[in-house]
C-alpha cells in the first residue's frame, strides 16, 4: 500500500531522465562535430601538405577545421562530465526510494 503523497519510483525516475536523455543527445552531437572536424582538419592538412592548392582563399580556409576542433573538444568534454554526474546523482535518488520488499520489512 503506498503513503499519500509519495510519488511511485516509476513517475519518480522519468521525470530526472528526461533532461538526461536531452543532454544525451547534445553530448552525441558535439562528439559528432568533433569527430568530422578532425577528418576535415586532417584532410585539409594532407591537401596541403601533398597538393598544395594555389587558390587565393585556400590559405586562409584549411586551418578552420582545427579552429572548429579547438572549440568541439573542450565543449564535448564539459558536457561529457555534466551528462555523467546528471546520470550519477539520477541513480543515487533512486536508491534512496524503498522498494516493496524494504517497506514490507
């Protein structure tokens, strides 16, 4: 029999891993966005390296992938830390909800 006023674990846990499924996705996001950046940076760095391209705006274009990499990485990993203490502290509230066999003893 549950008390008056208690939220059921069920109706408990979903509403914390709504925001954590949320910032999941931003997390997968900005990895994706670092991942293609290093390809592009890394492309770009070959192309110059092998071919060297002799348009005018070429020189100023092939190190913006590594610009874009020096932002992604630091924000992916900030985000990263906060999706796992979100999902951390999800899980420590709730063990602290008694399950049917600990209210029955």
């Amino acid at each position: 029999m549950s008390t008056m006023g208690r939220h059921t674990p069920r109706s408990r846990s979903i509403r914390h891993h709504v925001p954590a499924l949320r910032l999941t996705r931003f997390v997968q996001q900005t990895g994706r966005l670092l991942c293609w950046s290093l390809t592009a940076g890394m492309t770009t760095a070959a192309l110059e390296l092998l071919i060297t391209p002799e348009a005018a705006w070429w020189h100023m274009m092939w190190p913006l992938p590594w610009y874009l990499t020096c932002v992604s990485a630091p924000l992916w990993a900030a985000l990263r830390a906060h999706e796992k203490a979100a999902r951390q502290q999800a899980r420590e509230e709730d063990n602290d909800i008694p399950g049917e066999w600990e209210q029955a003893a």
